[in-house]
C-alpha cells in the first residue's frame, strides 16, 4: 500500500504535531515565558479536537489500522477529558518542585493520549500491543512525577512492575493465539479460532493482561497504592482517560476477534463482574484517605462499565464513559484543590464542616458524587440504566440485580462523604480560598455535563446511531 495512506489518519497525525509542537515550546521557550504551555497544551489539543469532530470509517495498511466513527467519537471524548486534566493541573504545576517540568508532564500525557488512539483504532494485535505500551510507559513517569516523594516514587515503582507483568501475560496470550489461528489480524482470526483449551487460555491470558489496565478484580492490587501515591491529577487521568480506552479497547476484542467464544469469555466476564463490583464497594467503606476512596471507585465505575458487554451495549458503555468521566474530574478536582491549598489534606474528616466555609467546592464534589452513585436526575443515574438495560436485554438478569444491591452499597460510602461536609461539625475546617480561573473553568465543564448529559436524550441517540463495529 502507498505510504501516503497514513495520510487518512487524521486524529493520530493531528495529535502526534501537538507532541512535537508542545516539545519544542518545551525546548525552546524562555524561562519567564514558561507560563505560557498550559494556555499552549489546551489550545492545541482543542484544535485538534475541533479538525477531528466529523468521524469517519478508516481502514489502512491491509486492516491493521481500522478506525470506526464510533471510535472517532471515543478519542474526541478521550481529548476533552485531556483538556480538563490539563487545567486542573495548573496550580499542581506551579509549585516550585515543579515548575520546571511542566513541558514534561504535557509531553508524557500526550504520549499515552497518542497510545489510547492506537488501542482504540488498532485492528491487528501487534499494532493494539505498541499503543498498549505507549499508553502503559509514559504513565510510569507521570505517576513517579514527585519523584522526591517517596509516595510518588513508590506508586511509580509499583506500577511499572504490575504493567510488566500484565505485558508478558499479553504477549503470551498473542503468541498463543497467532499459533493456533495462523494471524493476527483482527478481521481473520475468527475464522481459525474453534474453542481449544489452548485458545481459551490465549483468551484468559489476553484478558488478564487488559483486566490489569482496567483495574478488575483480581488484578486491582496496584491500583489504591498507585492512586494515592501520584500526584492528584495522575490520579485522575489514570481513573478515567486511561480506563475508558481500556474498556472501549477490550469490548471491541472481545466481540469482533473472539466472537466465535463468546460462551467462554461471557462467563468470565460476569464472574469479574460481579467480584469487581462486590469487592471494591466493600472495600470503599473502609477507605479513609480519598485518593484511596476513589482508587476503589473507579474499580466499582470499571466493573458497571464492563455490564455494557454486547454490541447493543457500545452506546451504552461510551456514553457511561463520558458522563464517569465528568464526575469523576470533578471529585478529584475538588481533591485536588483542597490538596494544594491545604499542603496534603485529603482525610474525610479533613473535609467535616467543609460547606461552612467552601459551599461552592462543596456542591461540585455533592454532585458528582451523586452523579457516580447514580442518582436521578443526574446524568450517572441515566448511564447506568442504560448499561442495565443493555445487560438485561441480553439475559444476564441476575448480574444486573447483583449490580442494582451494590448500587445501595456504593450510596452508602459515597454519602459518607456528603455527611462530612455538610453534617459532620469541625471547630477547625478548611478556611476559605479562592480556586484558581482554570480549575473553576474545569469544574464548571463537569458539572455541566453531569447535568446536560442526563437532561438531553439526543446524547445516547446520537451514540446509539453511531455505534457501528
């Protein structure tokens, strides 16, 4: 094929001349204009956003590119959420400790955005592995950003180490399955794949390698150390941007290249279901410490999106990515605030009494926490009810009543949290502070969407329309 071909891959070739223009204001920029990359960083990528927002169907280089409108939809909504990592990150990035690596923190997050785009758009298993392990290594770094804390330096270890191994299990799996089916197209692999026990241990061995990613039950071990050990707005981008490709990456696997054992990997995945779901809502309640309450969270979001396990089901998980990804930026924006004006509190009774003096802050995170515990009329309600009905319609009737007990489990913890701002009393709270202008405008994007993505149906037509495999 003509190597212009690479031509039609717009959102990759678009974002990859944002890395390279963000490395050279890096380079190049004088101290004193340092403060300019963050204005620079969002700017480019809402370009970017806005020259990509028509999706279209690609397939280059014989198959292993294949980019679908669906898939188009997902990296936009992967970009906005980027966009929103990065003003929260603002205040993070001015402190004297790391000031001077902002250009770096911009470059490491655009190059694991670049890895998700090959995921999503991957249609060979090679090509899946290299955005694998470019998503998966500069994430390394940003997680051991406060390299002087031990904490972060801790997290970082930890997380290199559990993507090794997770890799290797991958690999192992793709070599498995290129022995017995001859390829590794995604388009020509089901033709040769008729359920042998080494097929099925090349699925488990695929499958556990992407579960690690996604945090599911039982490869979540890493994920609360990792959560509370890198810097707040890691944190956040891990939780969403990252797990949302993971998920989005995994279905499409799981459905197009082994179709032909859906009865295999079905039971699996309801098992990992179920135990996800389960296990990081028990473990939630005894979390005190909120990066490692949200670490447990986003176990429970990923096992609620995995429900959405069917073609009919794409819509629904894609739109469950984008409102959990407005909820969720909003909690740890709100963390993330009150951690750097209060130099590290991020206790729960650190926030007793915190609408006392933080109203504003404290209706953001109310919000959002509602939103994640899917109560009416916010826009988290309706995504889960639409991963239910997804999951109903295809007759796993009683995953779906395991999931709506653990909903009342998760209100539970999550209205732990509204009880100590609003009820709880501190005769000392966190005093009054002003957020800075790009957190607010961050803030006020989620809670946007937690309301006008619930509000306007159009949303999950409009997803529903476009959700072709």
């Amino acid at each position: 094929m003509d190597i212009t071909a690479i031509l039609h891959m717009h959102a990759e070739l678009s974002l990859t001349a944002v890395f390279i223009l963000m490395f050279l204001l890096d380079l190049f920029l004088p101290a004193p204009q340092r403060h300019w990359l963050r204005p620079m960083a969002c700017i480019l990528l809402t370009i970017q956003l806005l020259a990509n927002l028509w999706p279209e169907e690609v397939t280059l280089f014989g198959g292993m590119y294949h980019s679908t409108p669906m898939a188009s939809v997902l990296k936009s909504i992967l970009t906005i959420g980027t966009i929103l990592v990065f003003l929260q990150a603002d205040t993070w990035l001015k402190r004297e400790d790391t000031r001077h690596k902002q250009g770096e923190f911009y470059i490491l997050t655009l190059s694991t955005l670049l890895g998700m785009y090959f995921m999503v758009s991957a249609g060979h298993f090679l090509l899946f592995f290299l955005g694998l392990e470019l998503a998966t290594v500069p994430m390394a770094c940003l997680v051991a950003f406060d390299k002087y804390k031990g904490h972060s330096a801790e997290a970082g270890a930890k997380f290199i180490l559990s993507a090794l191994f997770s890799s290797g299990i991958f690999l192992y799996g793709i070599s498995m399955i290129y022995g017995t089916a001859g390829t590794l197209y995604f388009e020509d692999i089901p033709a040769g794949l008729t359920g042998t026990p080494l097929q099925v241990l090349a699925l488990v061995f695929f499958f556990s390698g992407l579960a690690f990613k996604l945090s599911l039950v039982p490869f979540h071990l890493w994920t609360a150390d990792t959560y509370q050990g890198a810097p707040t707005t890691v944190s956040a981008y891990l939780s969403v941007i990252s797990k949302g490709a993971a998920a989005f990456a995994l279905m499409i696997i799981l459905m197009k290249v082994f179709g032909p054992m859906t009865e295999q990997w079905s039971e699996i995945l309801c098992i990992i279901i179920v135990a996800t779901i389960t296990i990081a809502n028990l473990f939630a309640i005894r979390q005190n410490n909120l990066k490692r309450f949200m670490a447990f969270s986003s176990i429970s979001q990923a096992g609620y999106i995995m429900l959405a396990g069917t073609p009919q089901g794409m819509a629904s998980l894609v739109y469950y990515i984008v409102v959990y990804i407005a909820a969720n930026l909003a909690v740890f924006g709100v963390i993330n605030t009150i951690e750097q004006h209060t130099h590290g509190k991020i206790e729960r009774e650190d926030y007793n009494g915190l609408y006392k003096t933080n109203p504003k802050l404290t209706m953001v995170m109310t919000l959002a926490l509602f939103s994640l515990a899917g109560i009416p009329p916010f826009a988290g309600f309706f995504s889960k009810f639409f991963v239910f009905m997804a999951a109903f319609h295809s007759g796993y009737y009683l995953i779906v009543f395991i999931a709506l007990v653990n909903t009342i489990i998760s209100l539970y913890y999550y209205l732990l949290i509204v009880k100590a701002m609003f009820i709880t009393p501190n005769e000392d709270p966190i005093g009054n502070f002003r957020t800075a202008t790009p957190m607010r405008i961050s803030l006020l994007v989620c809670v946007a969407g937690i309301f006008v993505l619930g509000i306007i149906s159009g949303v999950y037509q409009l997803l529903s329309d476009t959700a072709i495999l």
